[in-house]
C-alpha cells in the first residue's frame, strides 16, 4: 500500500497537480526519511520532460558523400538526421512494440491488400498538408525501375500502390507479408511532400519534430525545432544538432569535456573509465547489431565456397568478444539473425575455431597468396584490432590474411560494397524479413557480399517469399531455420560478434526508463523522446 501510494503522489508530482513541497510532505507521512523523500522527488521530477536547451549529439559515423536523400542513407548520422525531420508511416517503440506514426491505423484480411488510414492535421514544414498522395509518390520514389534505393529491396513484394482519397494508402503486395506494417518504418522511408506526384529527394523538409537549418555532409545537421509539430509530448528541445565525430577518443572527449551531451559507440575498452566520470551516464542495450566481415562473391577469389567456409573456420569468435566487445556482446554464427530479431532458430550448431577443417577447405579451394581484408575503425570501434587477430588465428590455419587499413572518411563510399573482403557493422531489424531484406535478397542495393545465382542463394531467395506469405507460425518458422542455414554455410557474410549497444549522455539528459534496442540512440529518435532535467 505504501509503495502504490508514493507512485501515485509522484505521478500527481510530474503532471502538477502537486508541487514538490507537497510531495516531500507526503512522503515524510507516509514514514520516508527526509533524504529519501527529496530524492524521490528530485527523480520524479527528472522523469518530467521539459521544455527548451539544444542537444547535441555525437556519432560515431558520417561521410562527405552523405545525402539528405533518404534513399541514401546508410549511417547513423544520416538515419538520426532523418528522424528529425521526417516521419515513417510505422514506428517501433521505446518498448519494442511496432505502433502508427503517420498512420493512424493499418489492416489487412489477407496480409495481401493492406490499407493504411493517414492522421490528419500532420502538415510539413513548407506547410502543406500531408495526404495519401505523398506516400505514393514516395512509395514510387524508392520501388522505381531505375531506383537506386537502398529500400527498394524491402519494397520489392509490392505490385501496385495508390491513394483512396486524401487519407487512405492500398498497396498490393504480390504475396502475403503479415510483417508489412514493419517494413513502411524503415528509417529510408520517411515521408516528403510531393508534387505532380514526384518528390524532392533532397530538400530536406519533413514532417518531423525539427526544421533542418543546416546540413554539411559528414560534419554537421543543425535543426530548430518544428513549433507545429502534430505529435504531442515529443520533440521538447529547442534545437538538435549532429555532429559525426568518427575517431572515438575524439567523441568521448567531446563528451566528457561537455561539447556535446550524448555519444554512440562507446569504445568497451574505455566504458568503465567513463562510468566513473560523475557527470556521464552510461546507456548500455542488447539488440541485434552485429559486426560483419562481408565477402563478395563477385569479387573474386570470394566467389570460392570452399575459400569462404575456410575463412568462416579460421576465426576465434570468443576471443573477438572478449577482446574487441570485452564482454559487451556475443559470439556470431554467420547469420544476421540474433536472438532480439524474429524467427531466431536456437538450435543452430554453434561454428567455432576449427583449424583443421579450415585448412581443409583453404586447400581445396585451390588458392594461394595473401588475401586482402579492407577495414576502418570507421566499421566500428575496435575494427582494425578484430581485422588483426583475423588475421592470427587465421595464419594457424595456414591462411595469409593481409589487413588493409582504409581510411576513415569515404569508408562507406569507396570500401564498403566494393571491395571483395572488408569490416561493416549492421544494426539488425526488429524482424528476419525485413534483415534480408535489407542486405540479403537478390534485389537489394545492400546486398554487401553479392550472394546471388549460387543453388543455396536461389533456394534462400524461394525460402523468403514463401516465408513471407506463410501465416502458419510453425512452418514460417521452420523455413526461417533453413534460410539461416544456407545463410551461415553457403553466404559470403562473416559474422563473428553480435555487439551490445553502448552509449553515454551527460547527467543533464533525461529520457523515459524504457529505450528502444533497434538502434542506438532511443532508436535513432533521441531528438524526439529525450529532454534536459
């Protein structure tokens, strides 16, 4: 009784219809010490969101070659830009739970025809209104013949796409998809004004919680906020601006000397220095980012399976967590798919260290000679070290691995899905469809090891659509287990660790207690859900 009745004072505390005074009083009658009781209403308080101030934020990522261009995007830095200033029909929750963004509602009889209902009054910052119209020619922008999309895989299904008066969207997909709703929140598909039915990819104005003032690619998104934002209790900042600061030890300064209030990608080698820094709070979340080393098939010697199960066996997958993540993660099975994402099949047998095999493998392939490993700590923290003890374990195997060390601006332009072998990180998706089909179907731009025409990628390619259309749980799930299968032994993807989310933001920052694990950063929605205590 006494415990339901502090949280109901403190309730009555954040919403004002007591003061703190009242509250303190309350509580010491209720048998709180003094010191107690100040501190519960200091954290109730903090728990308030509040008007005003300017975050800035951090990110361990961005390039000059960066776009306003939703289609583009392929960073933090840019997907946290595009959640500023612009909104998805769907959105996951700081809970994890898939809810309306711009719709306000969405249904389906057959998973086949869905109809989603748009809000009304969501207007854009040039002030027009938004309406079913605008989602089409955005819908259109991304799936088009000659699109160059990163979404235009995850829209691959739909057939047809049109408006039914100012608020209503049909789209007609050529098989059932009972995760649609879920693909329409990808961070590419944030909504733009259209005219004549064509956008402008790169004006940079949405319907989001802040007007963009500035945008400098790879350096800086100034925003202020939007006064006519349509969600209430979001986006309490004056203003949020990103900055890419990709050198770690830069982005960790910068917060610890108060240059900027929030960071992602805390380096696990320095987390526990900086907890103990009394103005910093650590933000630690289990999702499914996993750290890659793509091989592509059609670059050549990768096109080899026997080349790339010996790479697979030659990697000490404990010793990357434990060196590289220091316990900040999980040993990887070549597969995207982690235990936070859908139709995780559990029953894998576990890849591990097998030298013998690998060299097996390595001498059947018929190669000989160094093979060259591209990698950046722009990849991700710790990227040239893990490319390094690659390379060890490797060389026990009798395999010559040579680290190529990139640099840092232009890696996701000039390396990544280019070059044959080199180090990514993905954030993973809140569900095994929409993960392949961002980096993995045939179709997709993302496809970074190129895993296509191979017997094993055609049969995982039939898995996918009929998975996708199959509304029985047990056999969806079944043939989820076989496209991770053909995944983790016939695909080109290498991958050791999934990595915990690891963030840090000073004192002054509050947010609610739930925050989101599909990306860092609250879900890359820090600017809308977080305030200043």
């Amino acid at each position: 009784m006494k415990k339901q009745y502090l949280k109901s004072q403190a309730a009555r505390l954040t919403d004002g219809r007591i003061d703190r005074r009242q509250f303190i009083m309350s509580a010491l009658a209720a048998g709180v010490v003094l010191p107690s009781a100040i501190s519960m209403a200091d954290k109730a308080m903090a728990a308030t969101p509040k008007k005003g101030g300017t975050l800035r934020i951090g990110f361990g990522a961005g390039s000059t070659t960066d776009s306003l261009d939703p289609g583009t995007y392929e960073n933090g830095f840019t997907t946290g830009t595009g959640f500023l200033h612009g909104n998805c029909l769907t959105e996951v929750s700081n809970t994890g739970e898939l809810i309306p963004e711009l719709a306000e509602s969405y249904d389906s009889s057959d998973a086949t025809t869905w109809m989603f209902k748009l809000r009304k009054g969501v207007e854009f910052h040039n002030g027009k209104s938004l309406t079913a119209d605008d989602v089409v020619a955005n819908m259109n922008y991304h799936r088009g013949e000659n699109s160059k999309s990163a979404a235009k895989g995850i829209l691959s299904a739909i057939t047809d796409v049109r408006a039914e008066g100012d608020d209503t969207v049909v789209f007609q997909l050529s098989g059932a998809n009972a995760d649609f709703p879920y693909l329409l929140g990808d961070y590419h598909l944030i909504i733009l004004p259209s005219k004549d039915g064509e956008i402008d990819p790169t004006a940079g104005i949405g319907t989001g919680g802040y007007i963009i003032e500035e945008f400098e690619p790879g350096v800086r998104t100034i925003t202020k906020r939007n006064p006519n934002y349509w969600k209430e209790g979001r986006a309490h900042f004056d203003g949020v601006n990103l900055l890419s600061i990709i050198d770690v030890t830069a982005r960790q300064n910068a917060l610890m000397n108060g240059d900027v209030d929030a960071v992602d990608r805390i380096d696990p080698k320095t987390v526990n220095l900086m907890a103990r820094n009394p103005n910093i709070t650590i933000l630690e979340r289990t999702g499914a980012r996993h750290y890659t080393f793509p091989m592509r098939l059609d670059v050549e010697p990768f096109g080899n399976y026997d080349l790339r199960m010996a790479l697979k066996l030659a990697v000490k997958r404990q010793e990357l967590v434990d060196k590289i993540l220091l316990g900040h993660g999980a040993i990887g099975n070549d597969t995207p798919i982690s235990p936070a994402t859908s139709f995780y099949a559990d029953d894998l047998p576990q890849r591990e260290f097998d030298p013998e095999k690998a060299a097996e493998h390595y001498k059947k392939s018929g190669h000989s000679g160094p093979l060259q490993l591209s990698t950046s700590d722009a990849a991700f923290a710790g990227a040239v070290d893990a490319a390094q003890l690659i390379a060890a374990s490797a060389k026990e195997c009798g395999i010559d691995v040579e680290v190529v060390r990139e640099p840092k601006d232009g890696y996701w332009s000039n390396v990544w899905n280019k070059k044959g072998w080199c180090a990514c990180y993905w954030n993973g998706r809140p569900t095994s469809d929409w993960m392949y089909a961002s980096a993995y179907v045939e179709d997709t731009e993302w496809n970074d090891t190129a895993w296509r025409n191979t017997p094993a990628a055609d049969r995982f390619n039939e898995l996918v659509v009929a998975a996708r259309a199959e509304l029985d749980h047990d056999k969806r799930a079944e043939m989820y287990r076989e496209t991770q299968m053909l995944v983790r032994d016939d695909g080109g993807a290498l991958v050791p660790m999934f990595a915990n989310y690891v963030m840090g933001h000073s004192k002054a920052v509050a947010h609610d207690e739930a925050v989101a694990a599909n990306w860092e950063m609250d879900g890359n929605k820090a600017g809308e859900r977080w305030w200043f205590a």
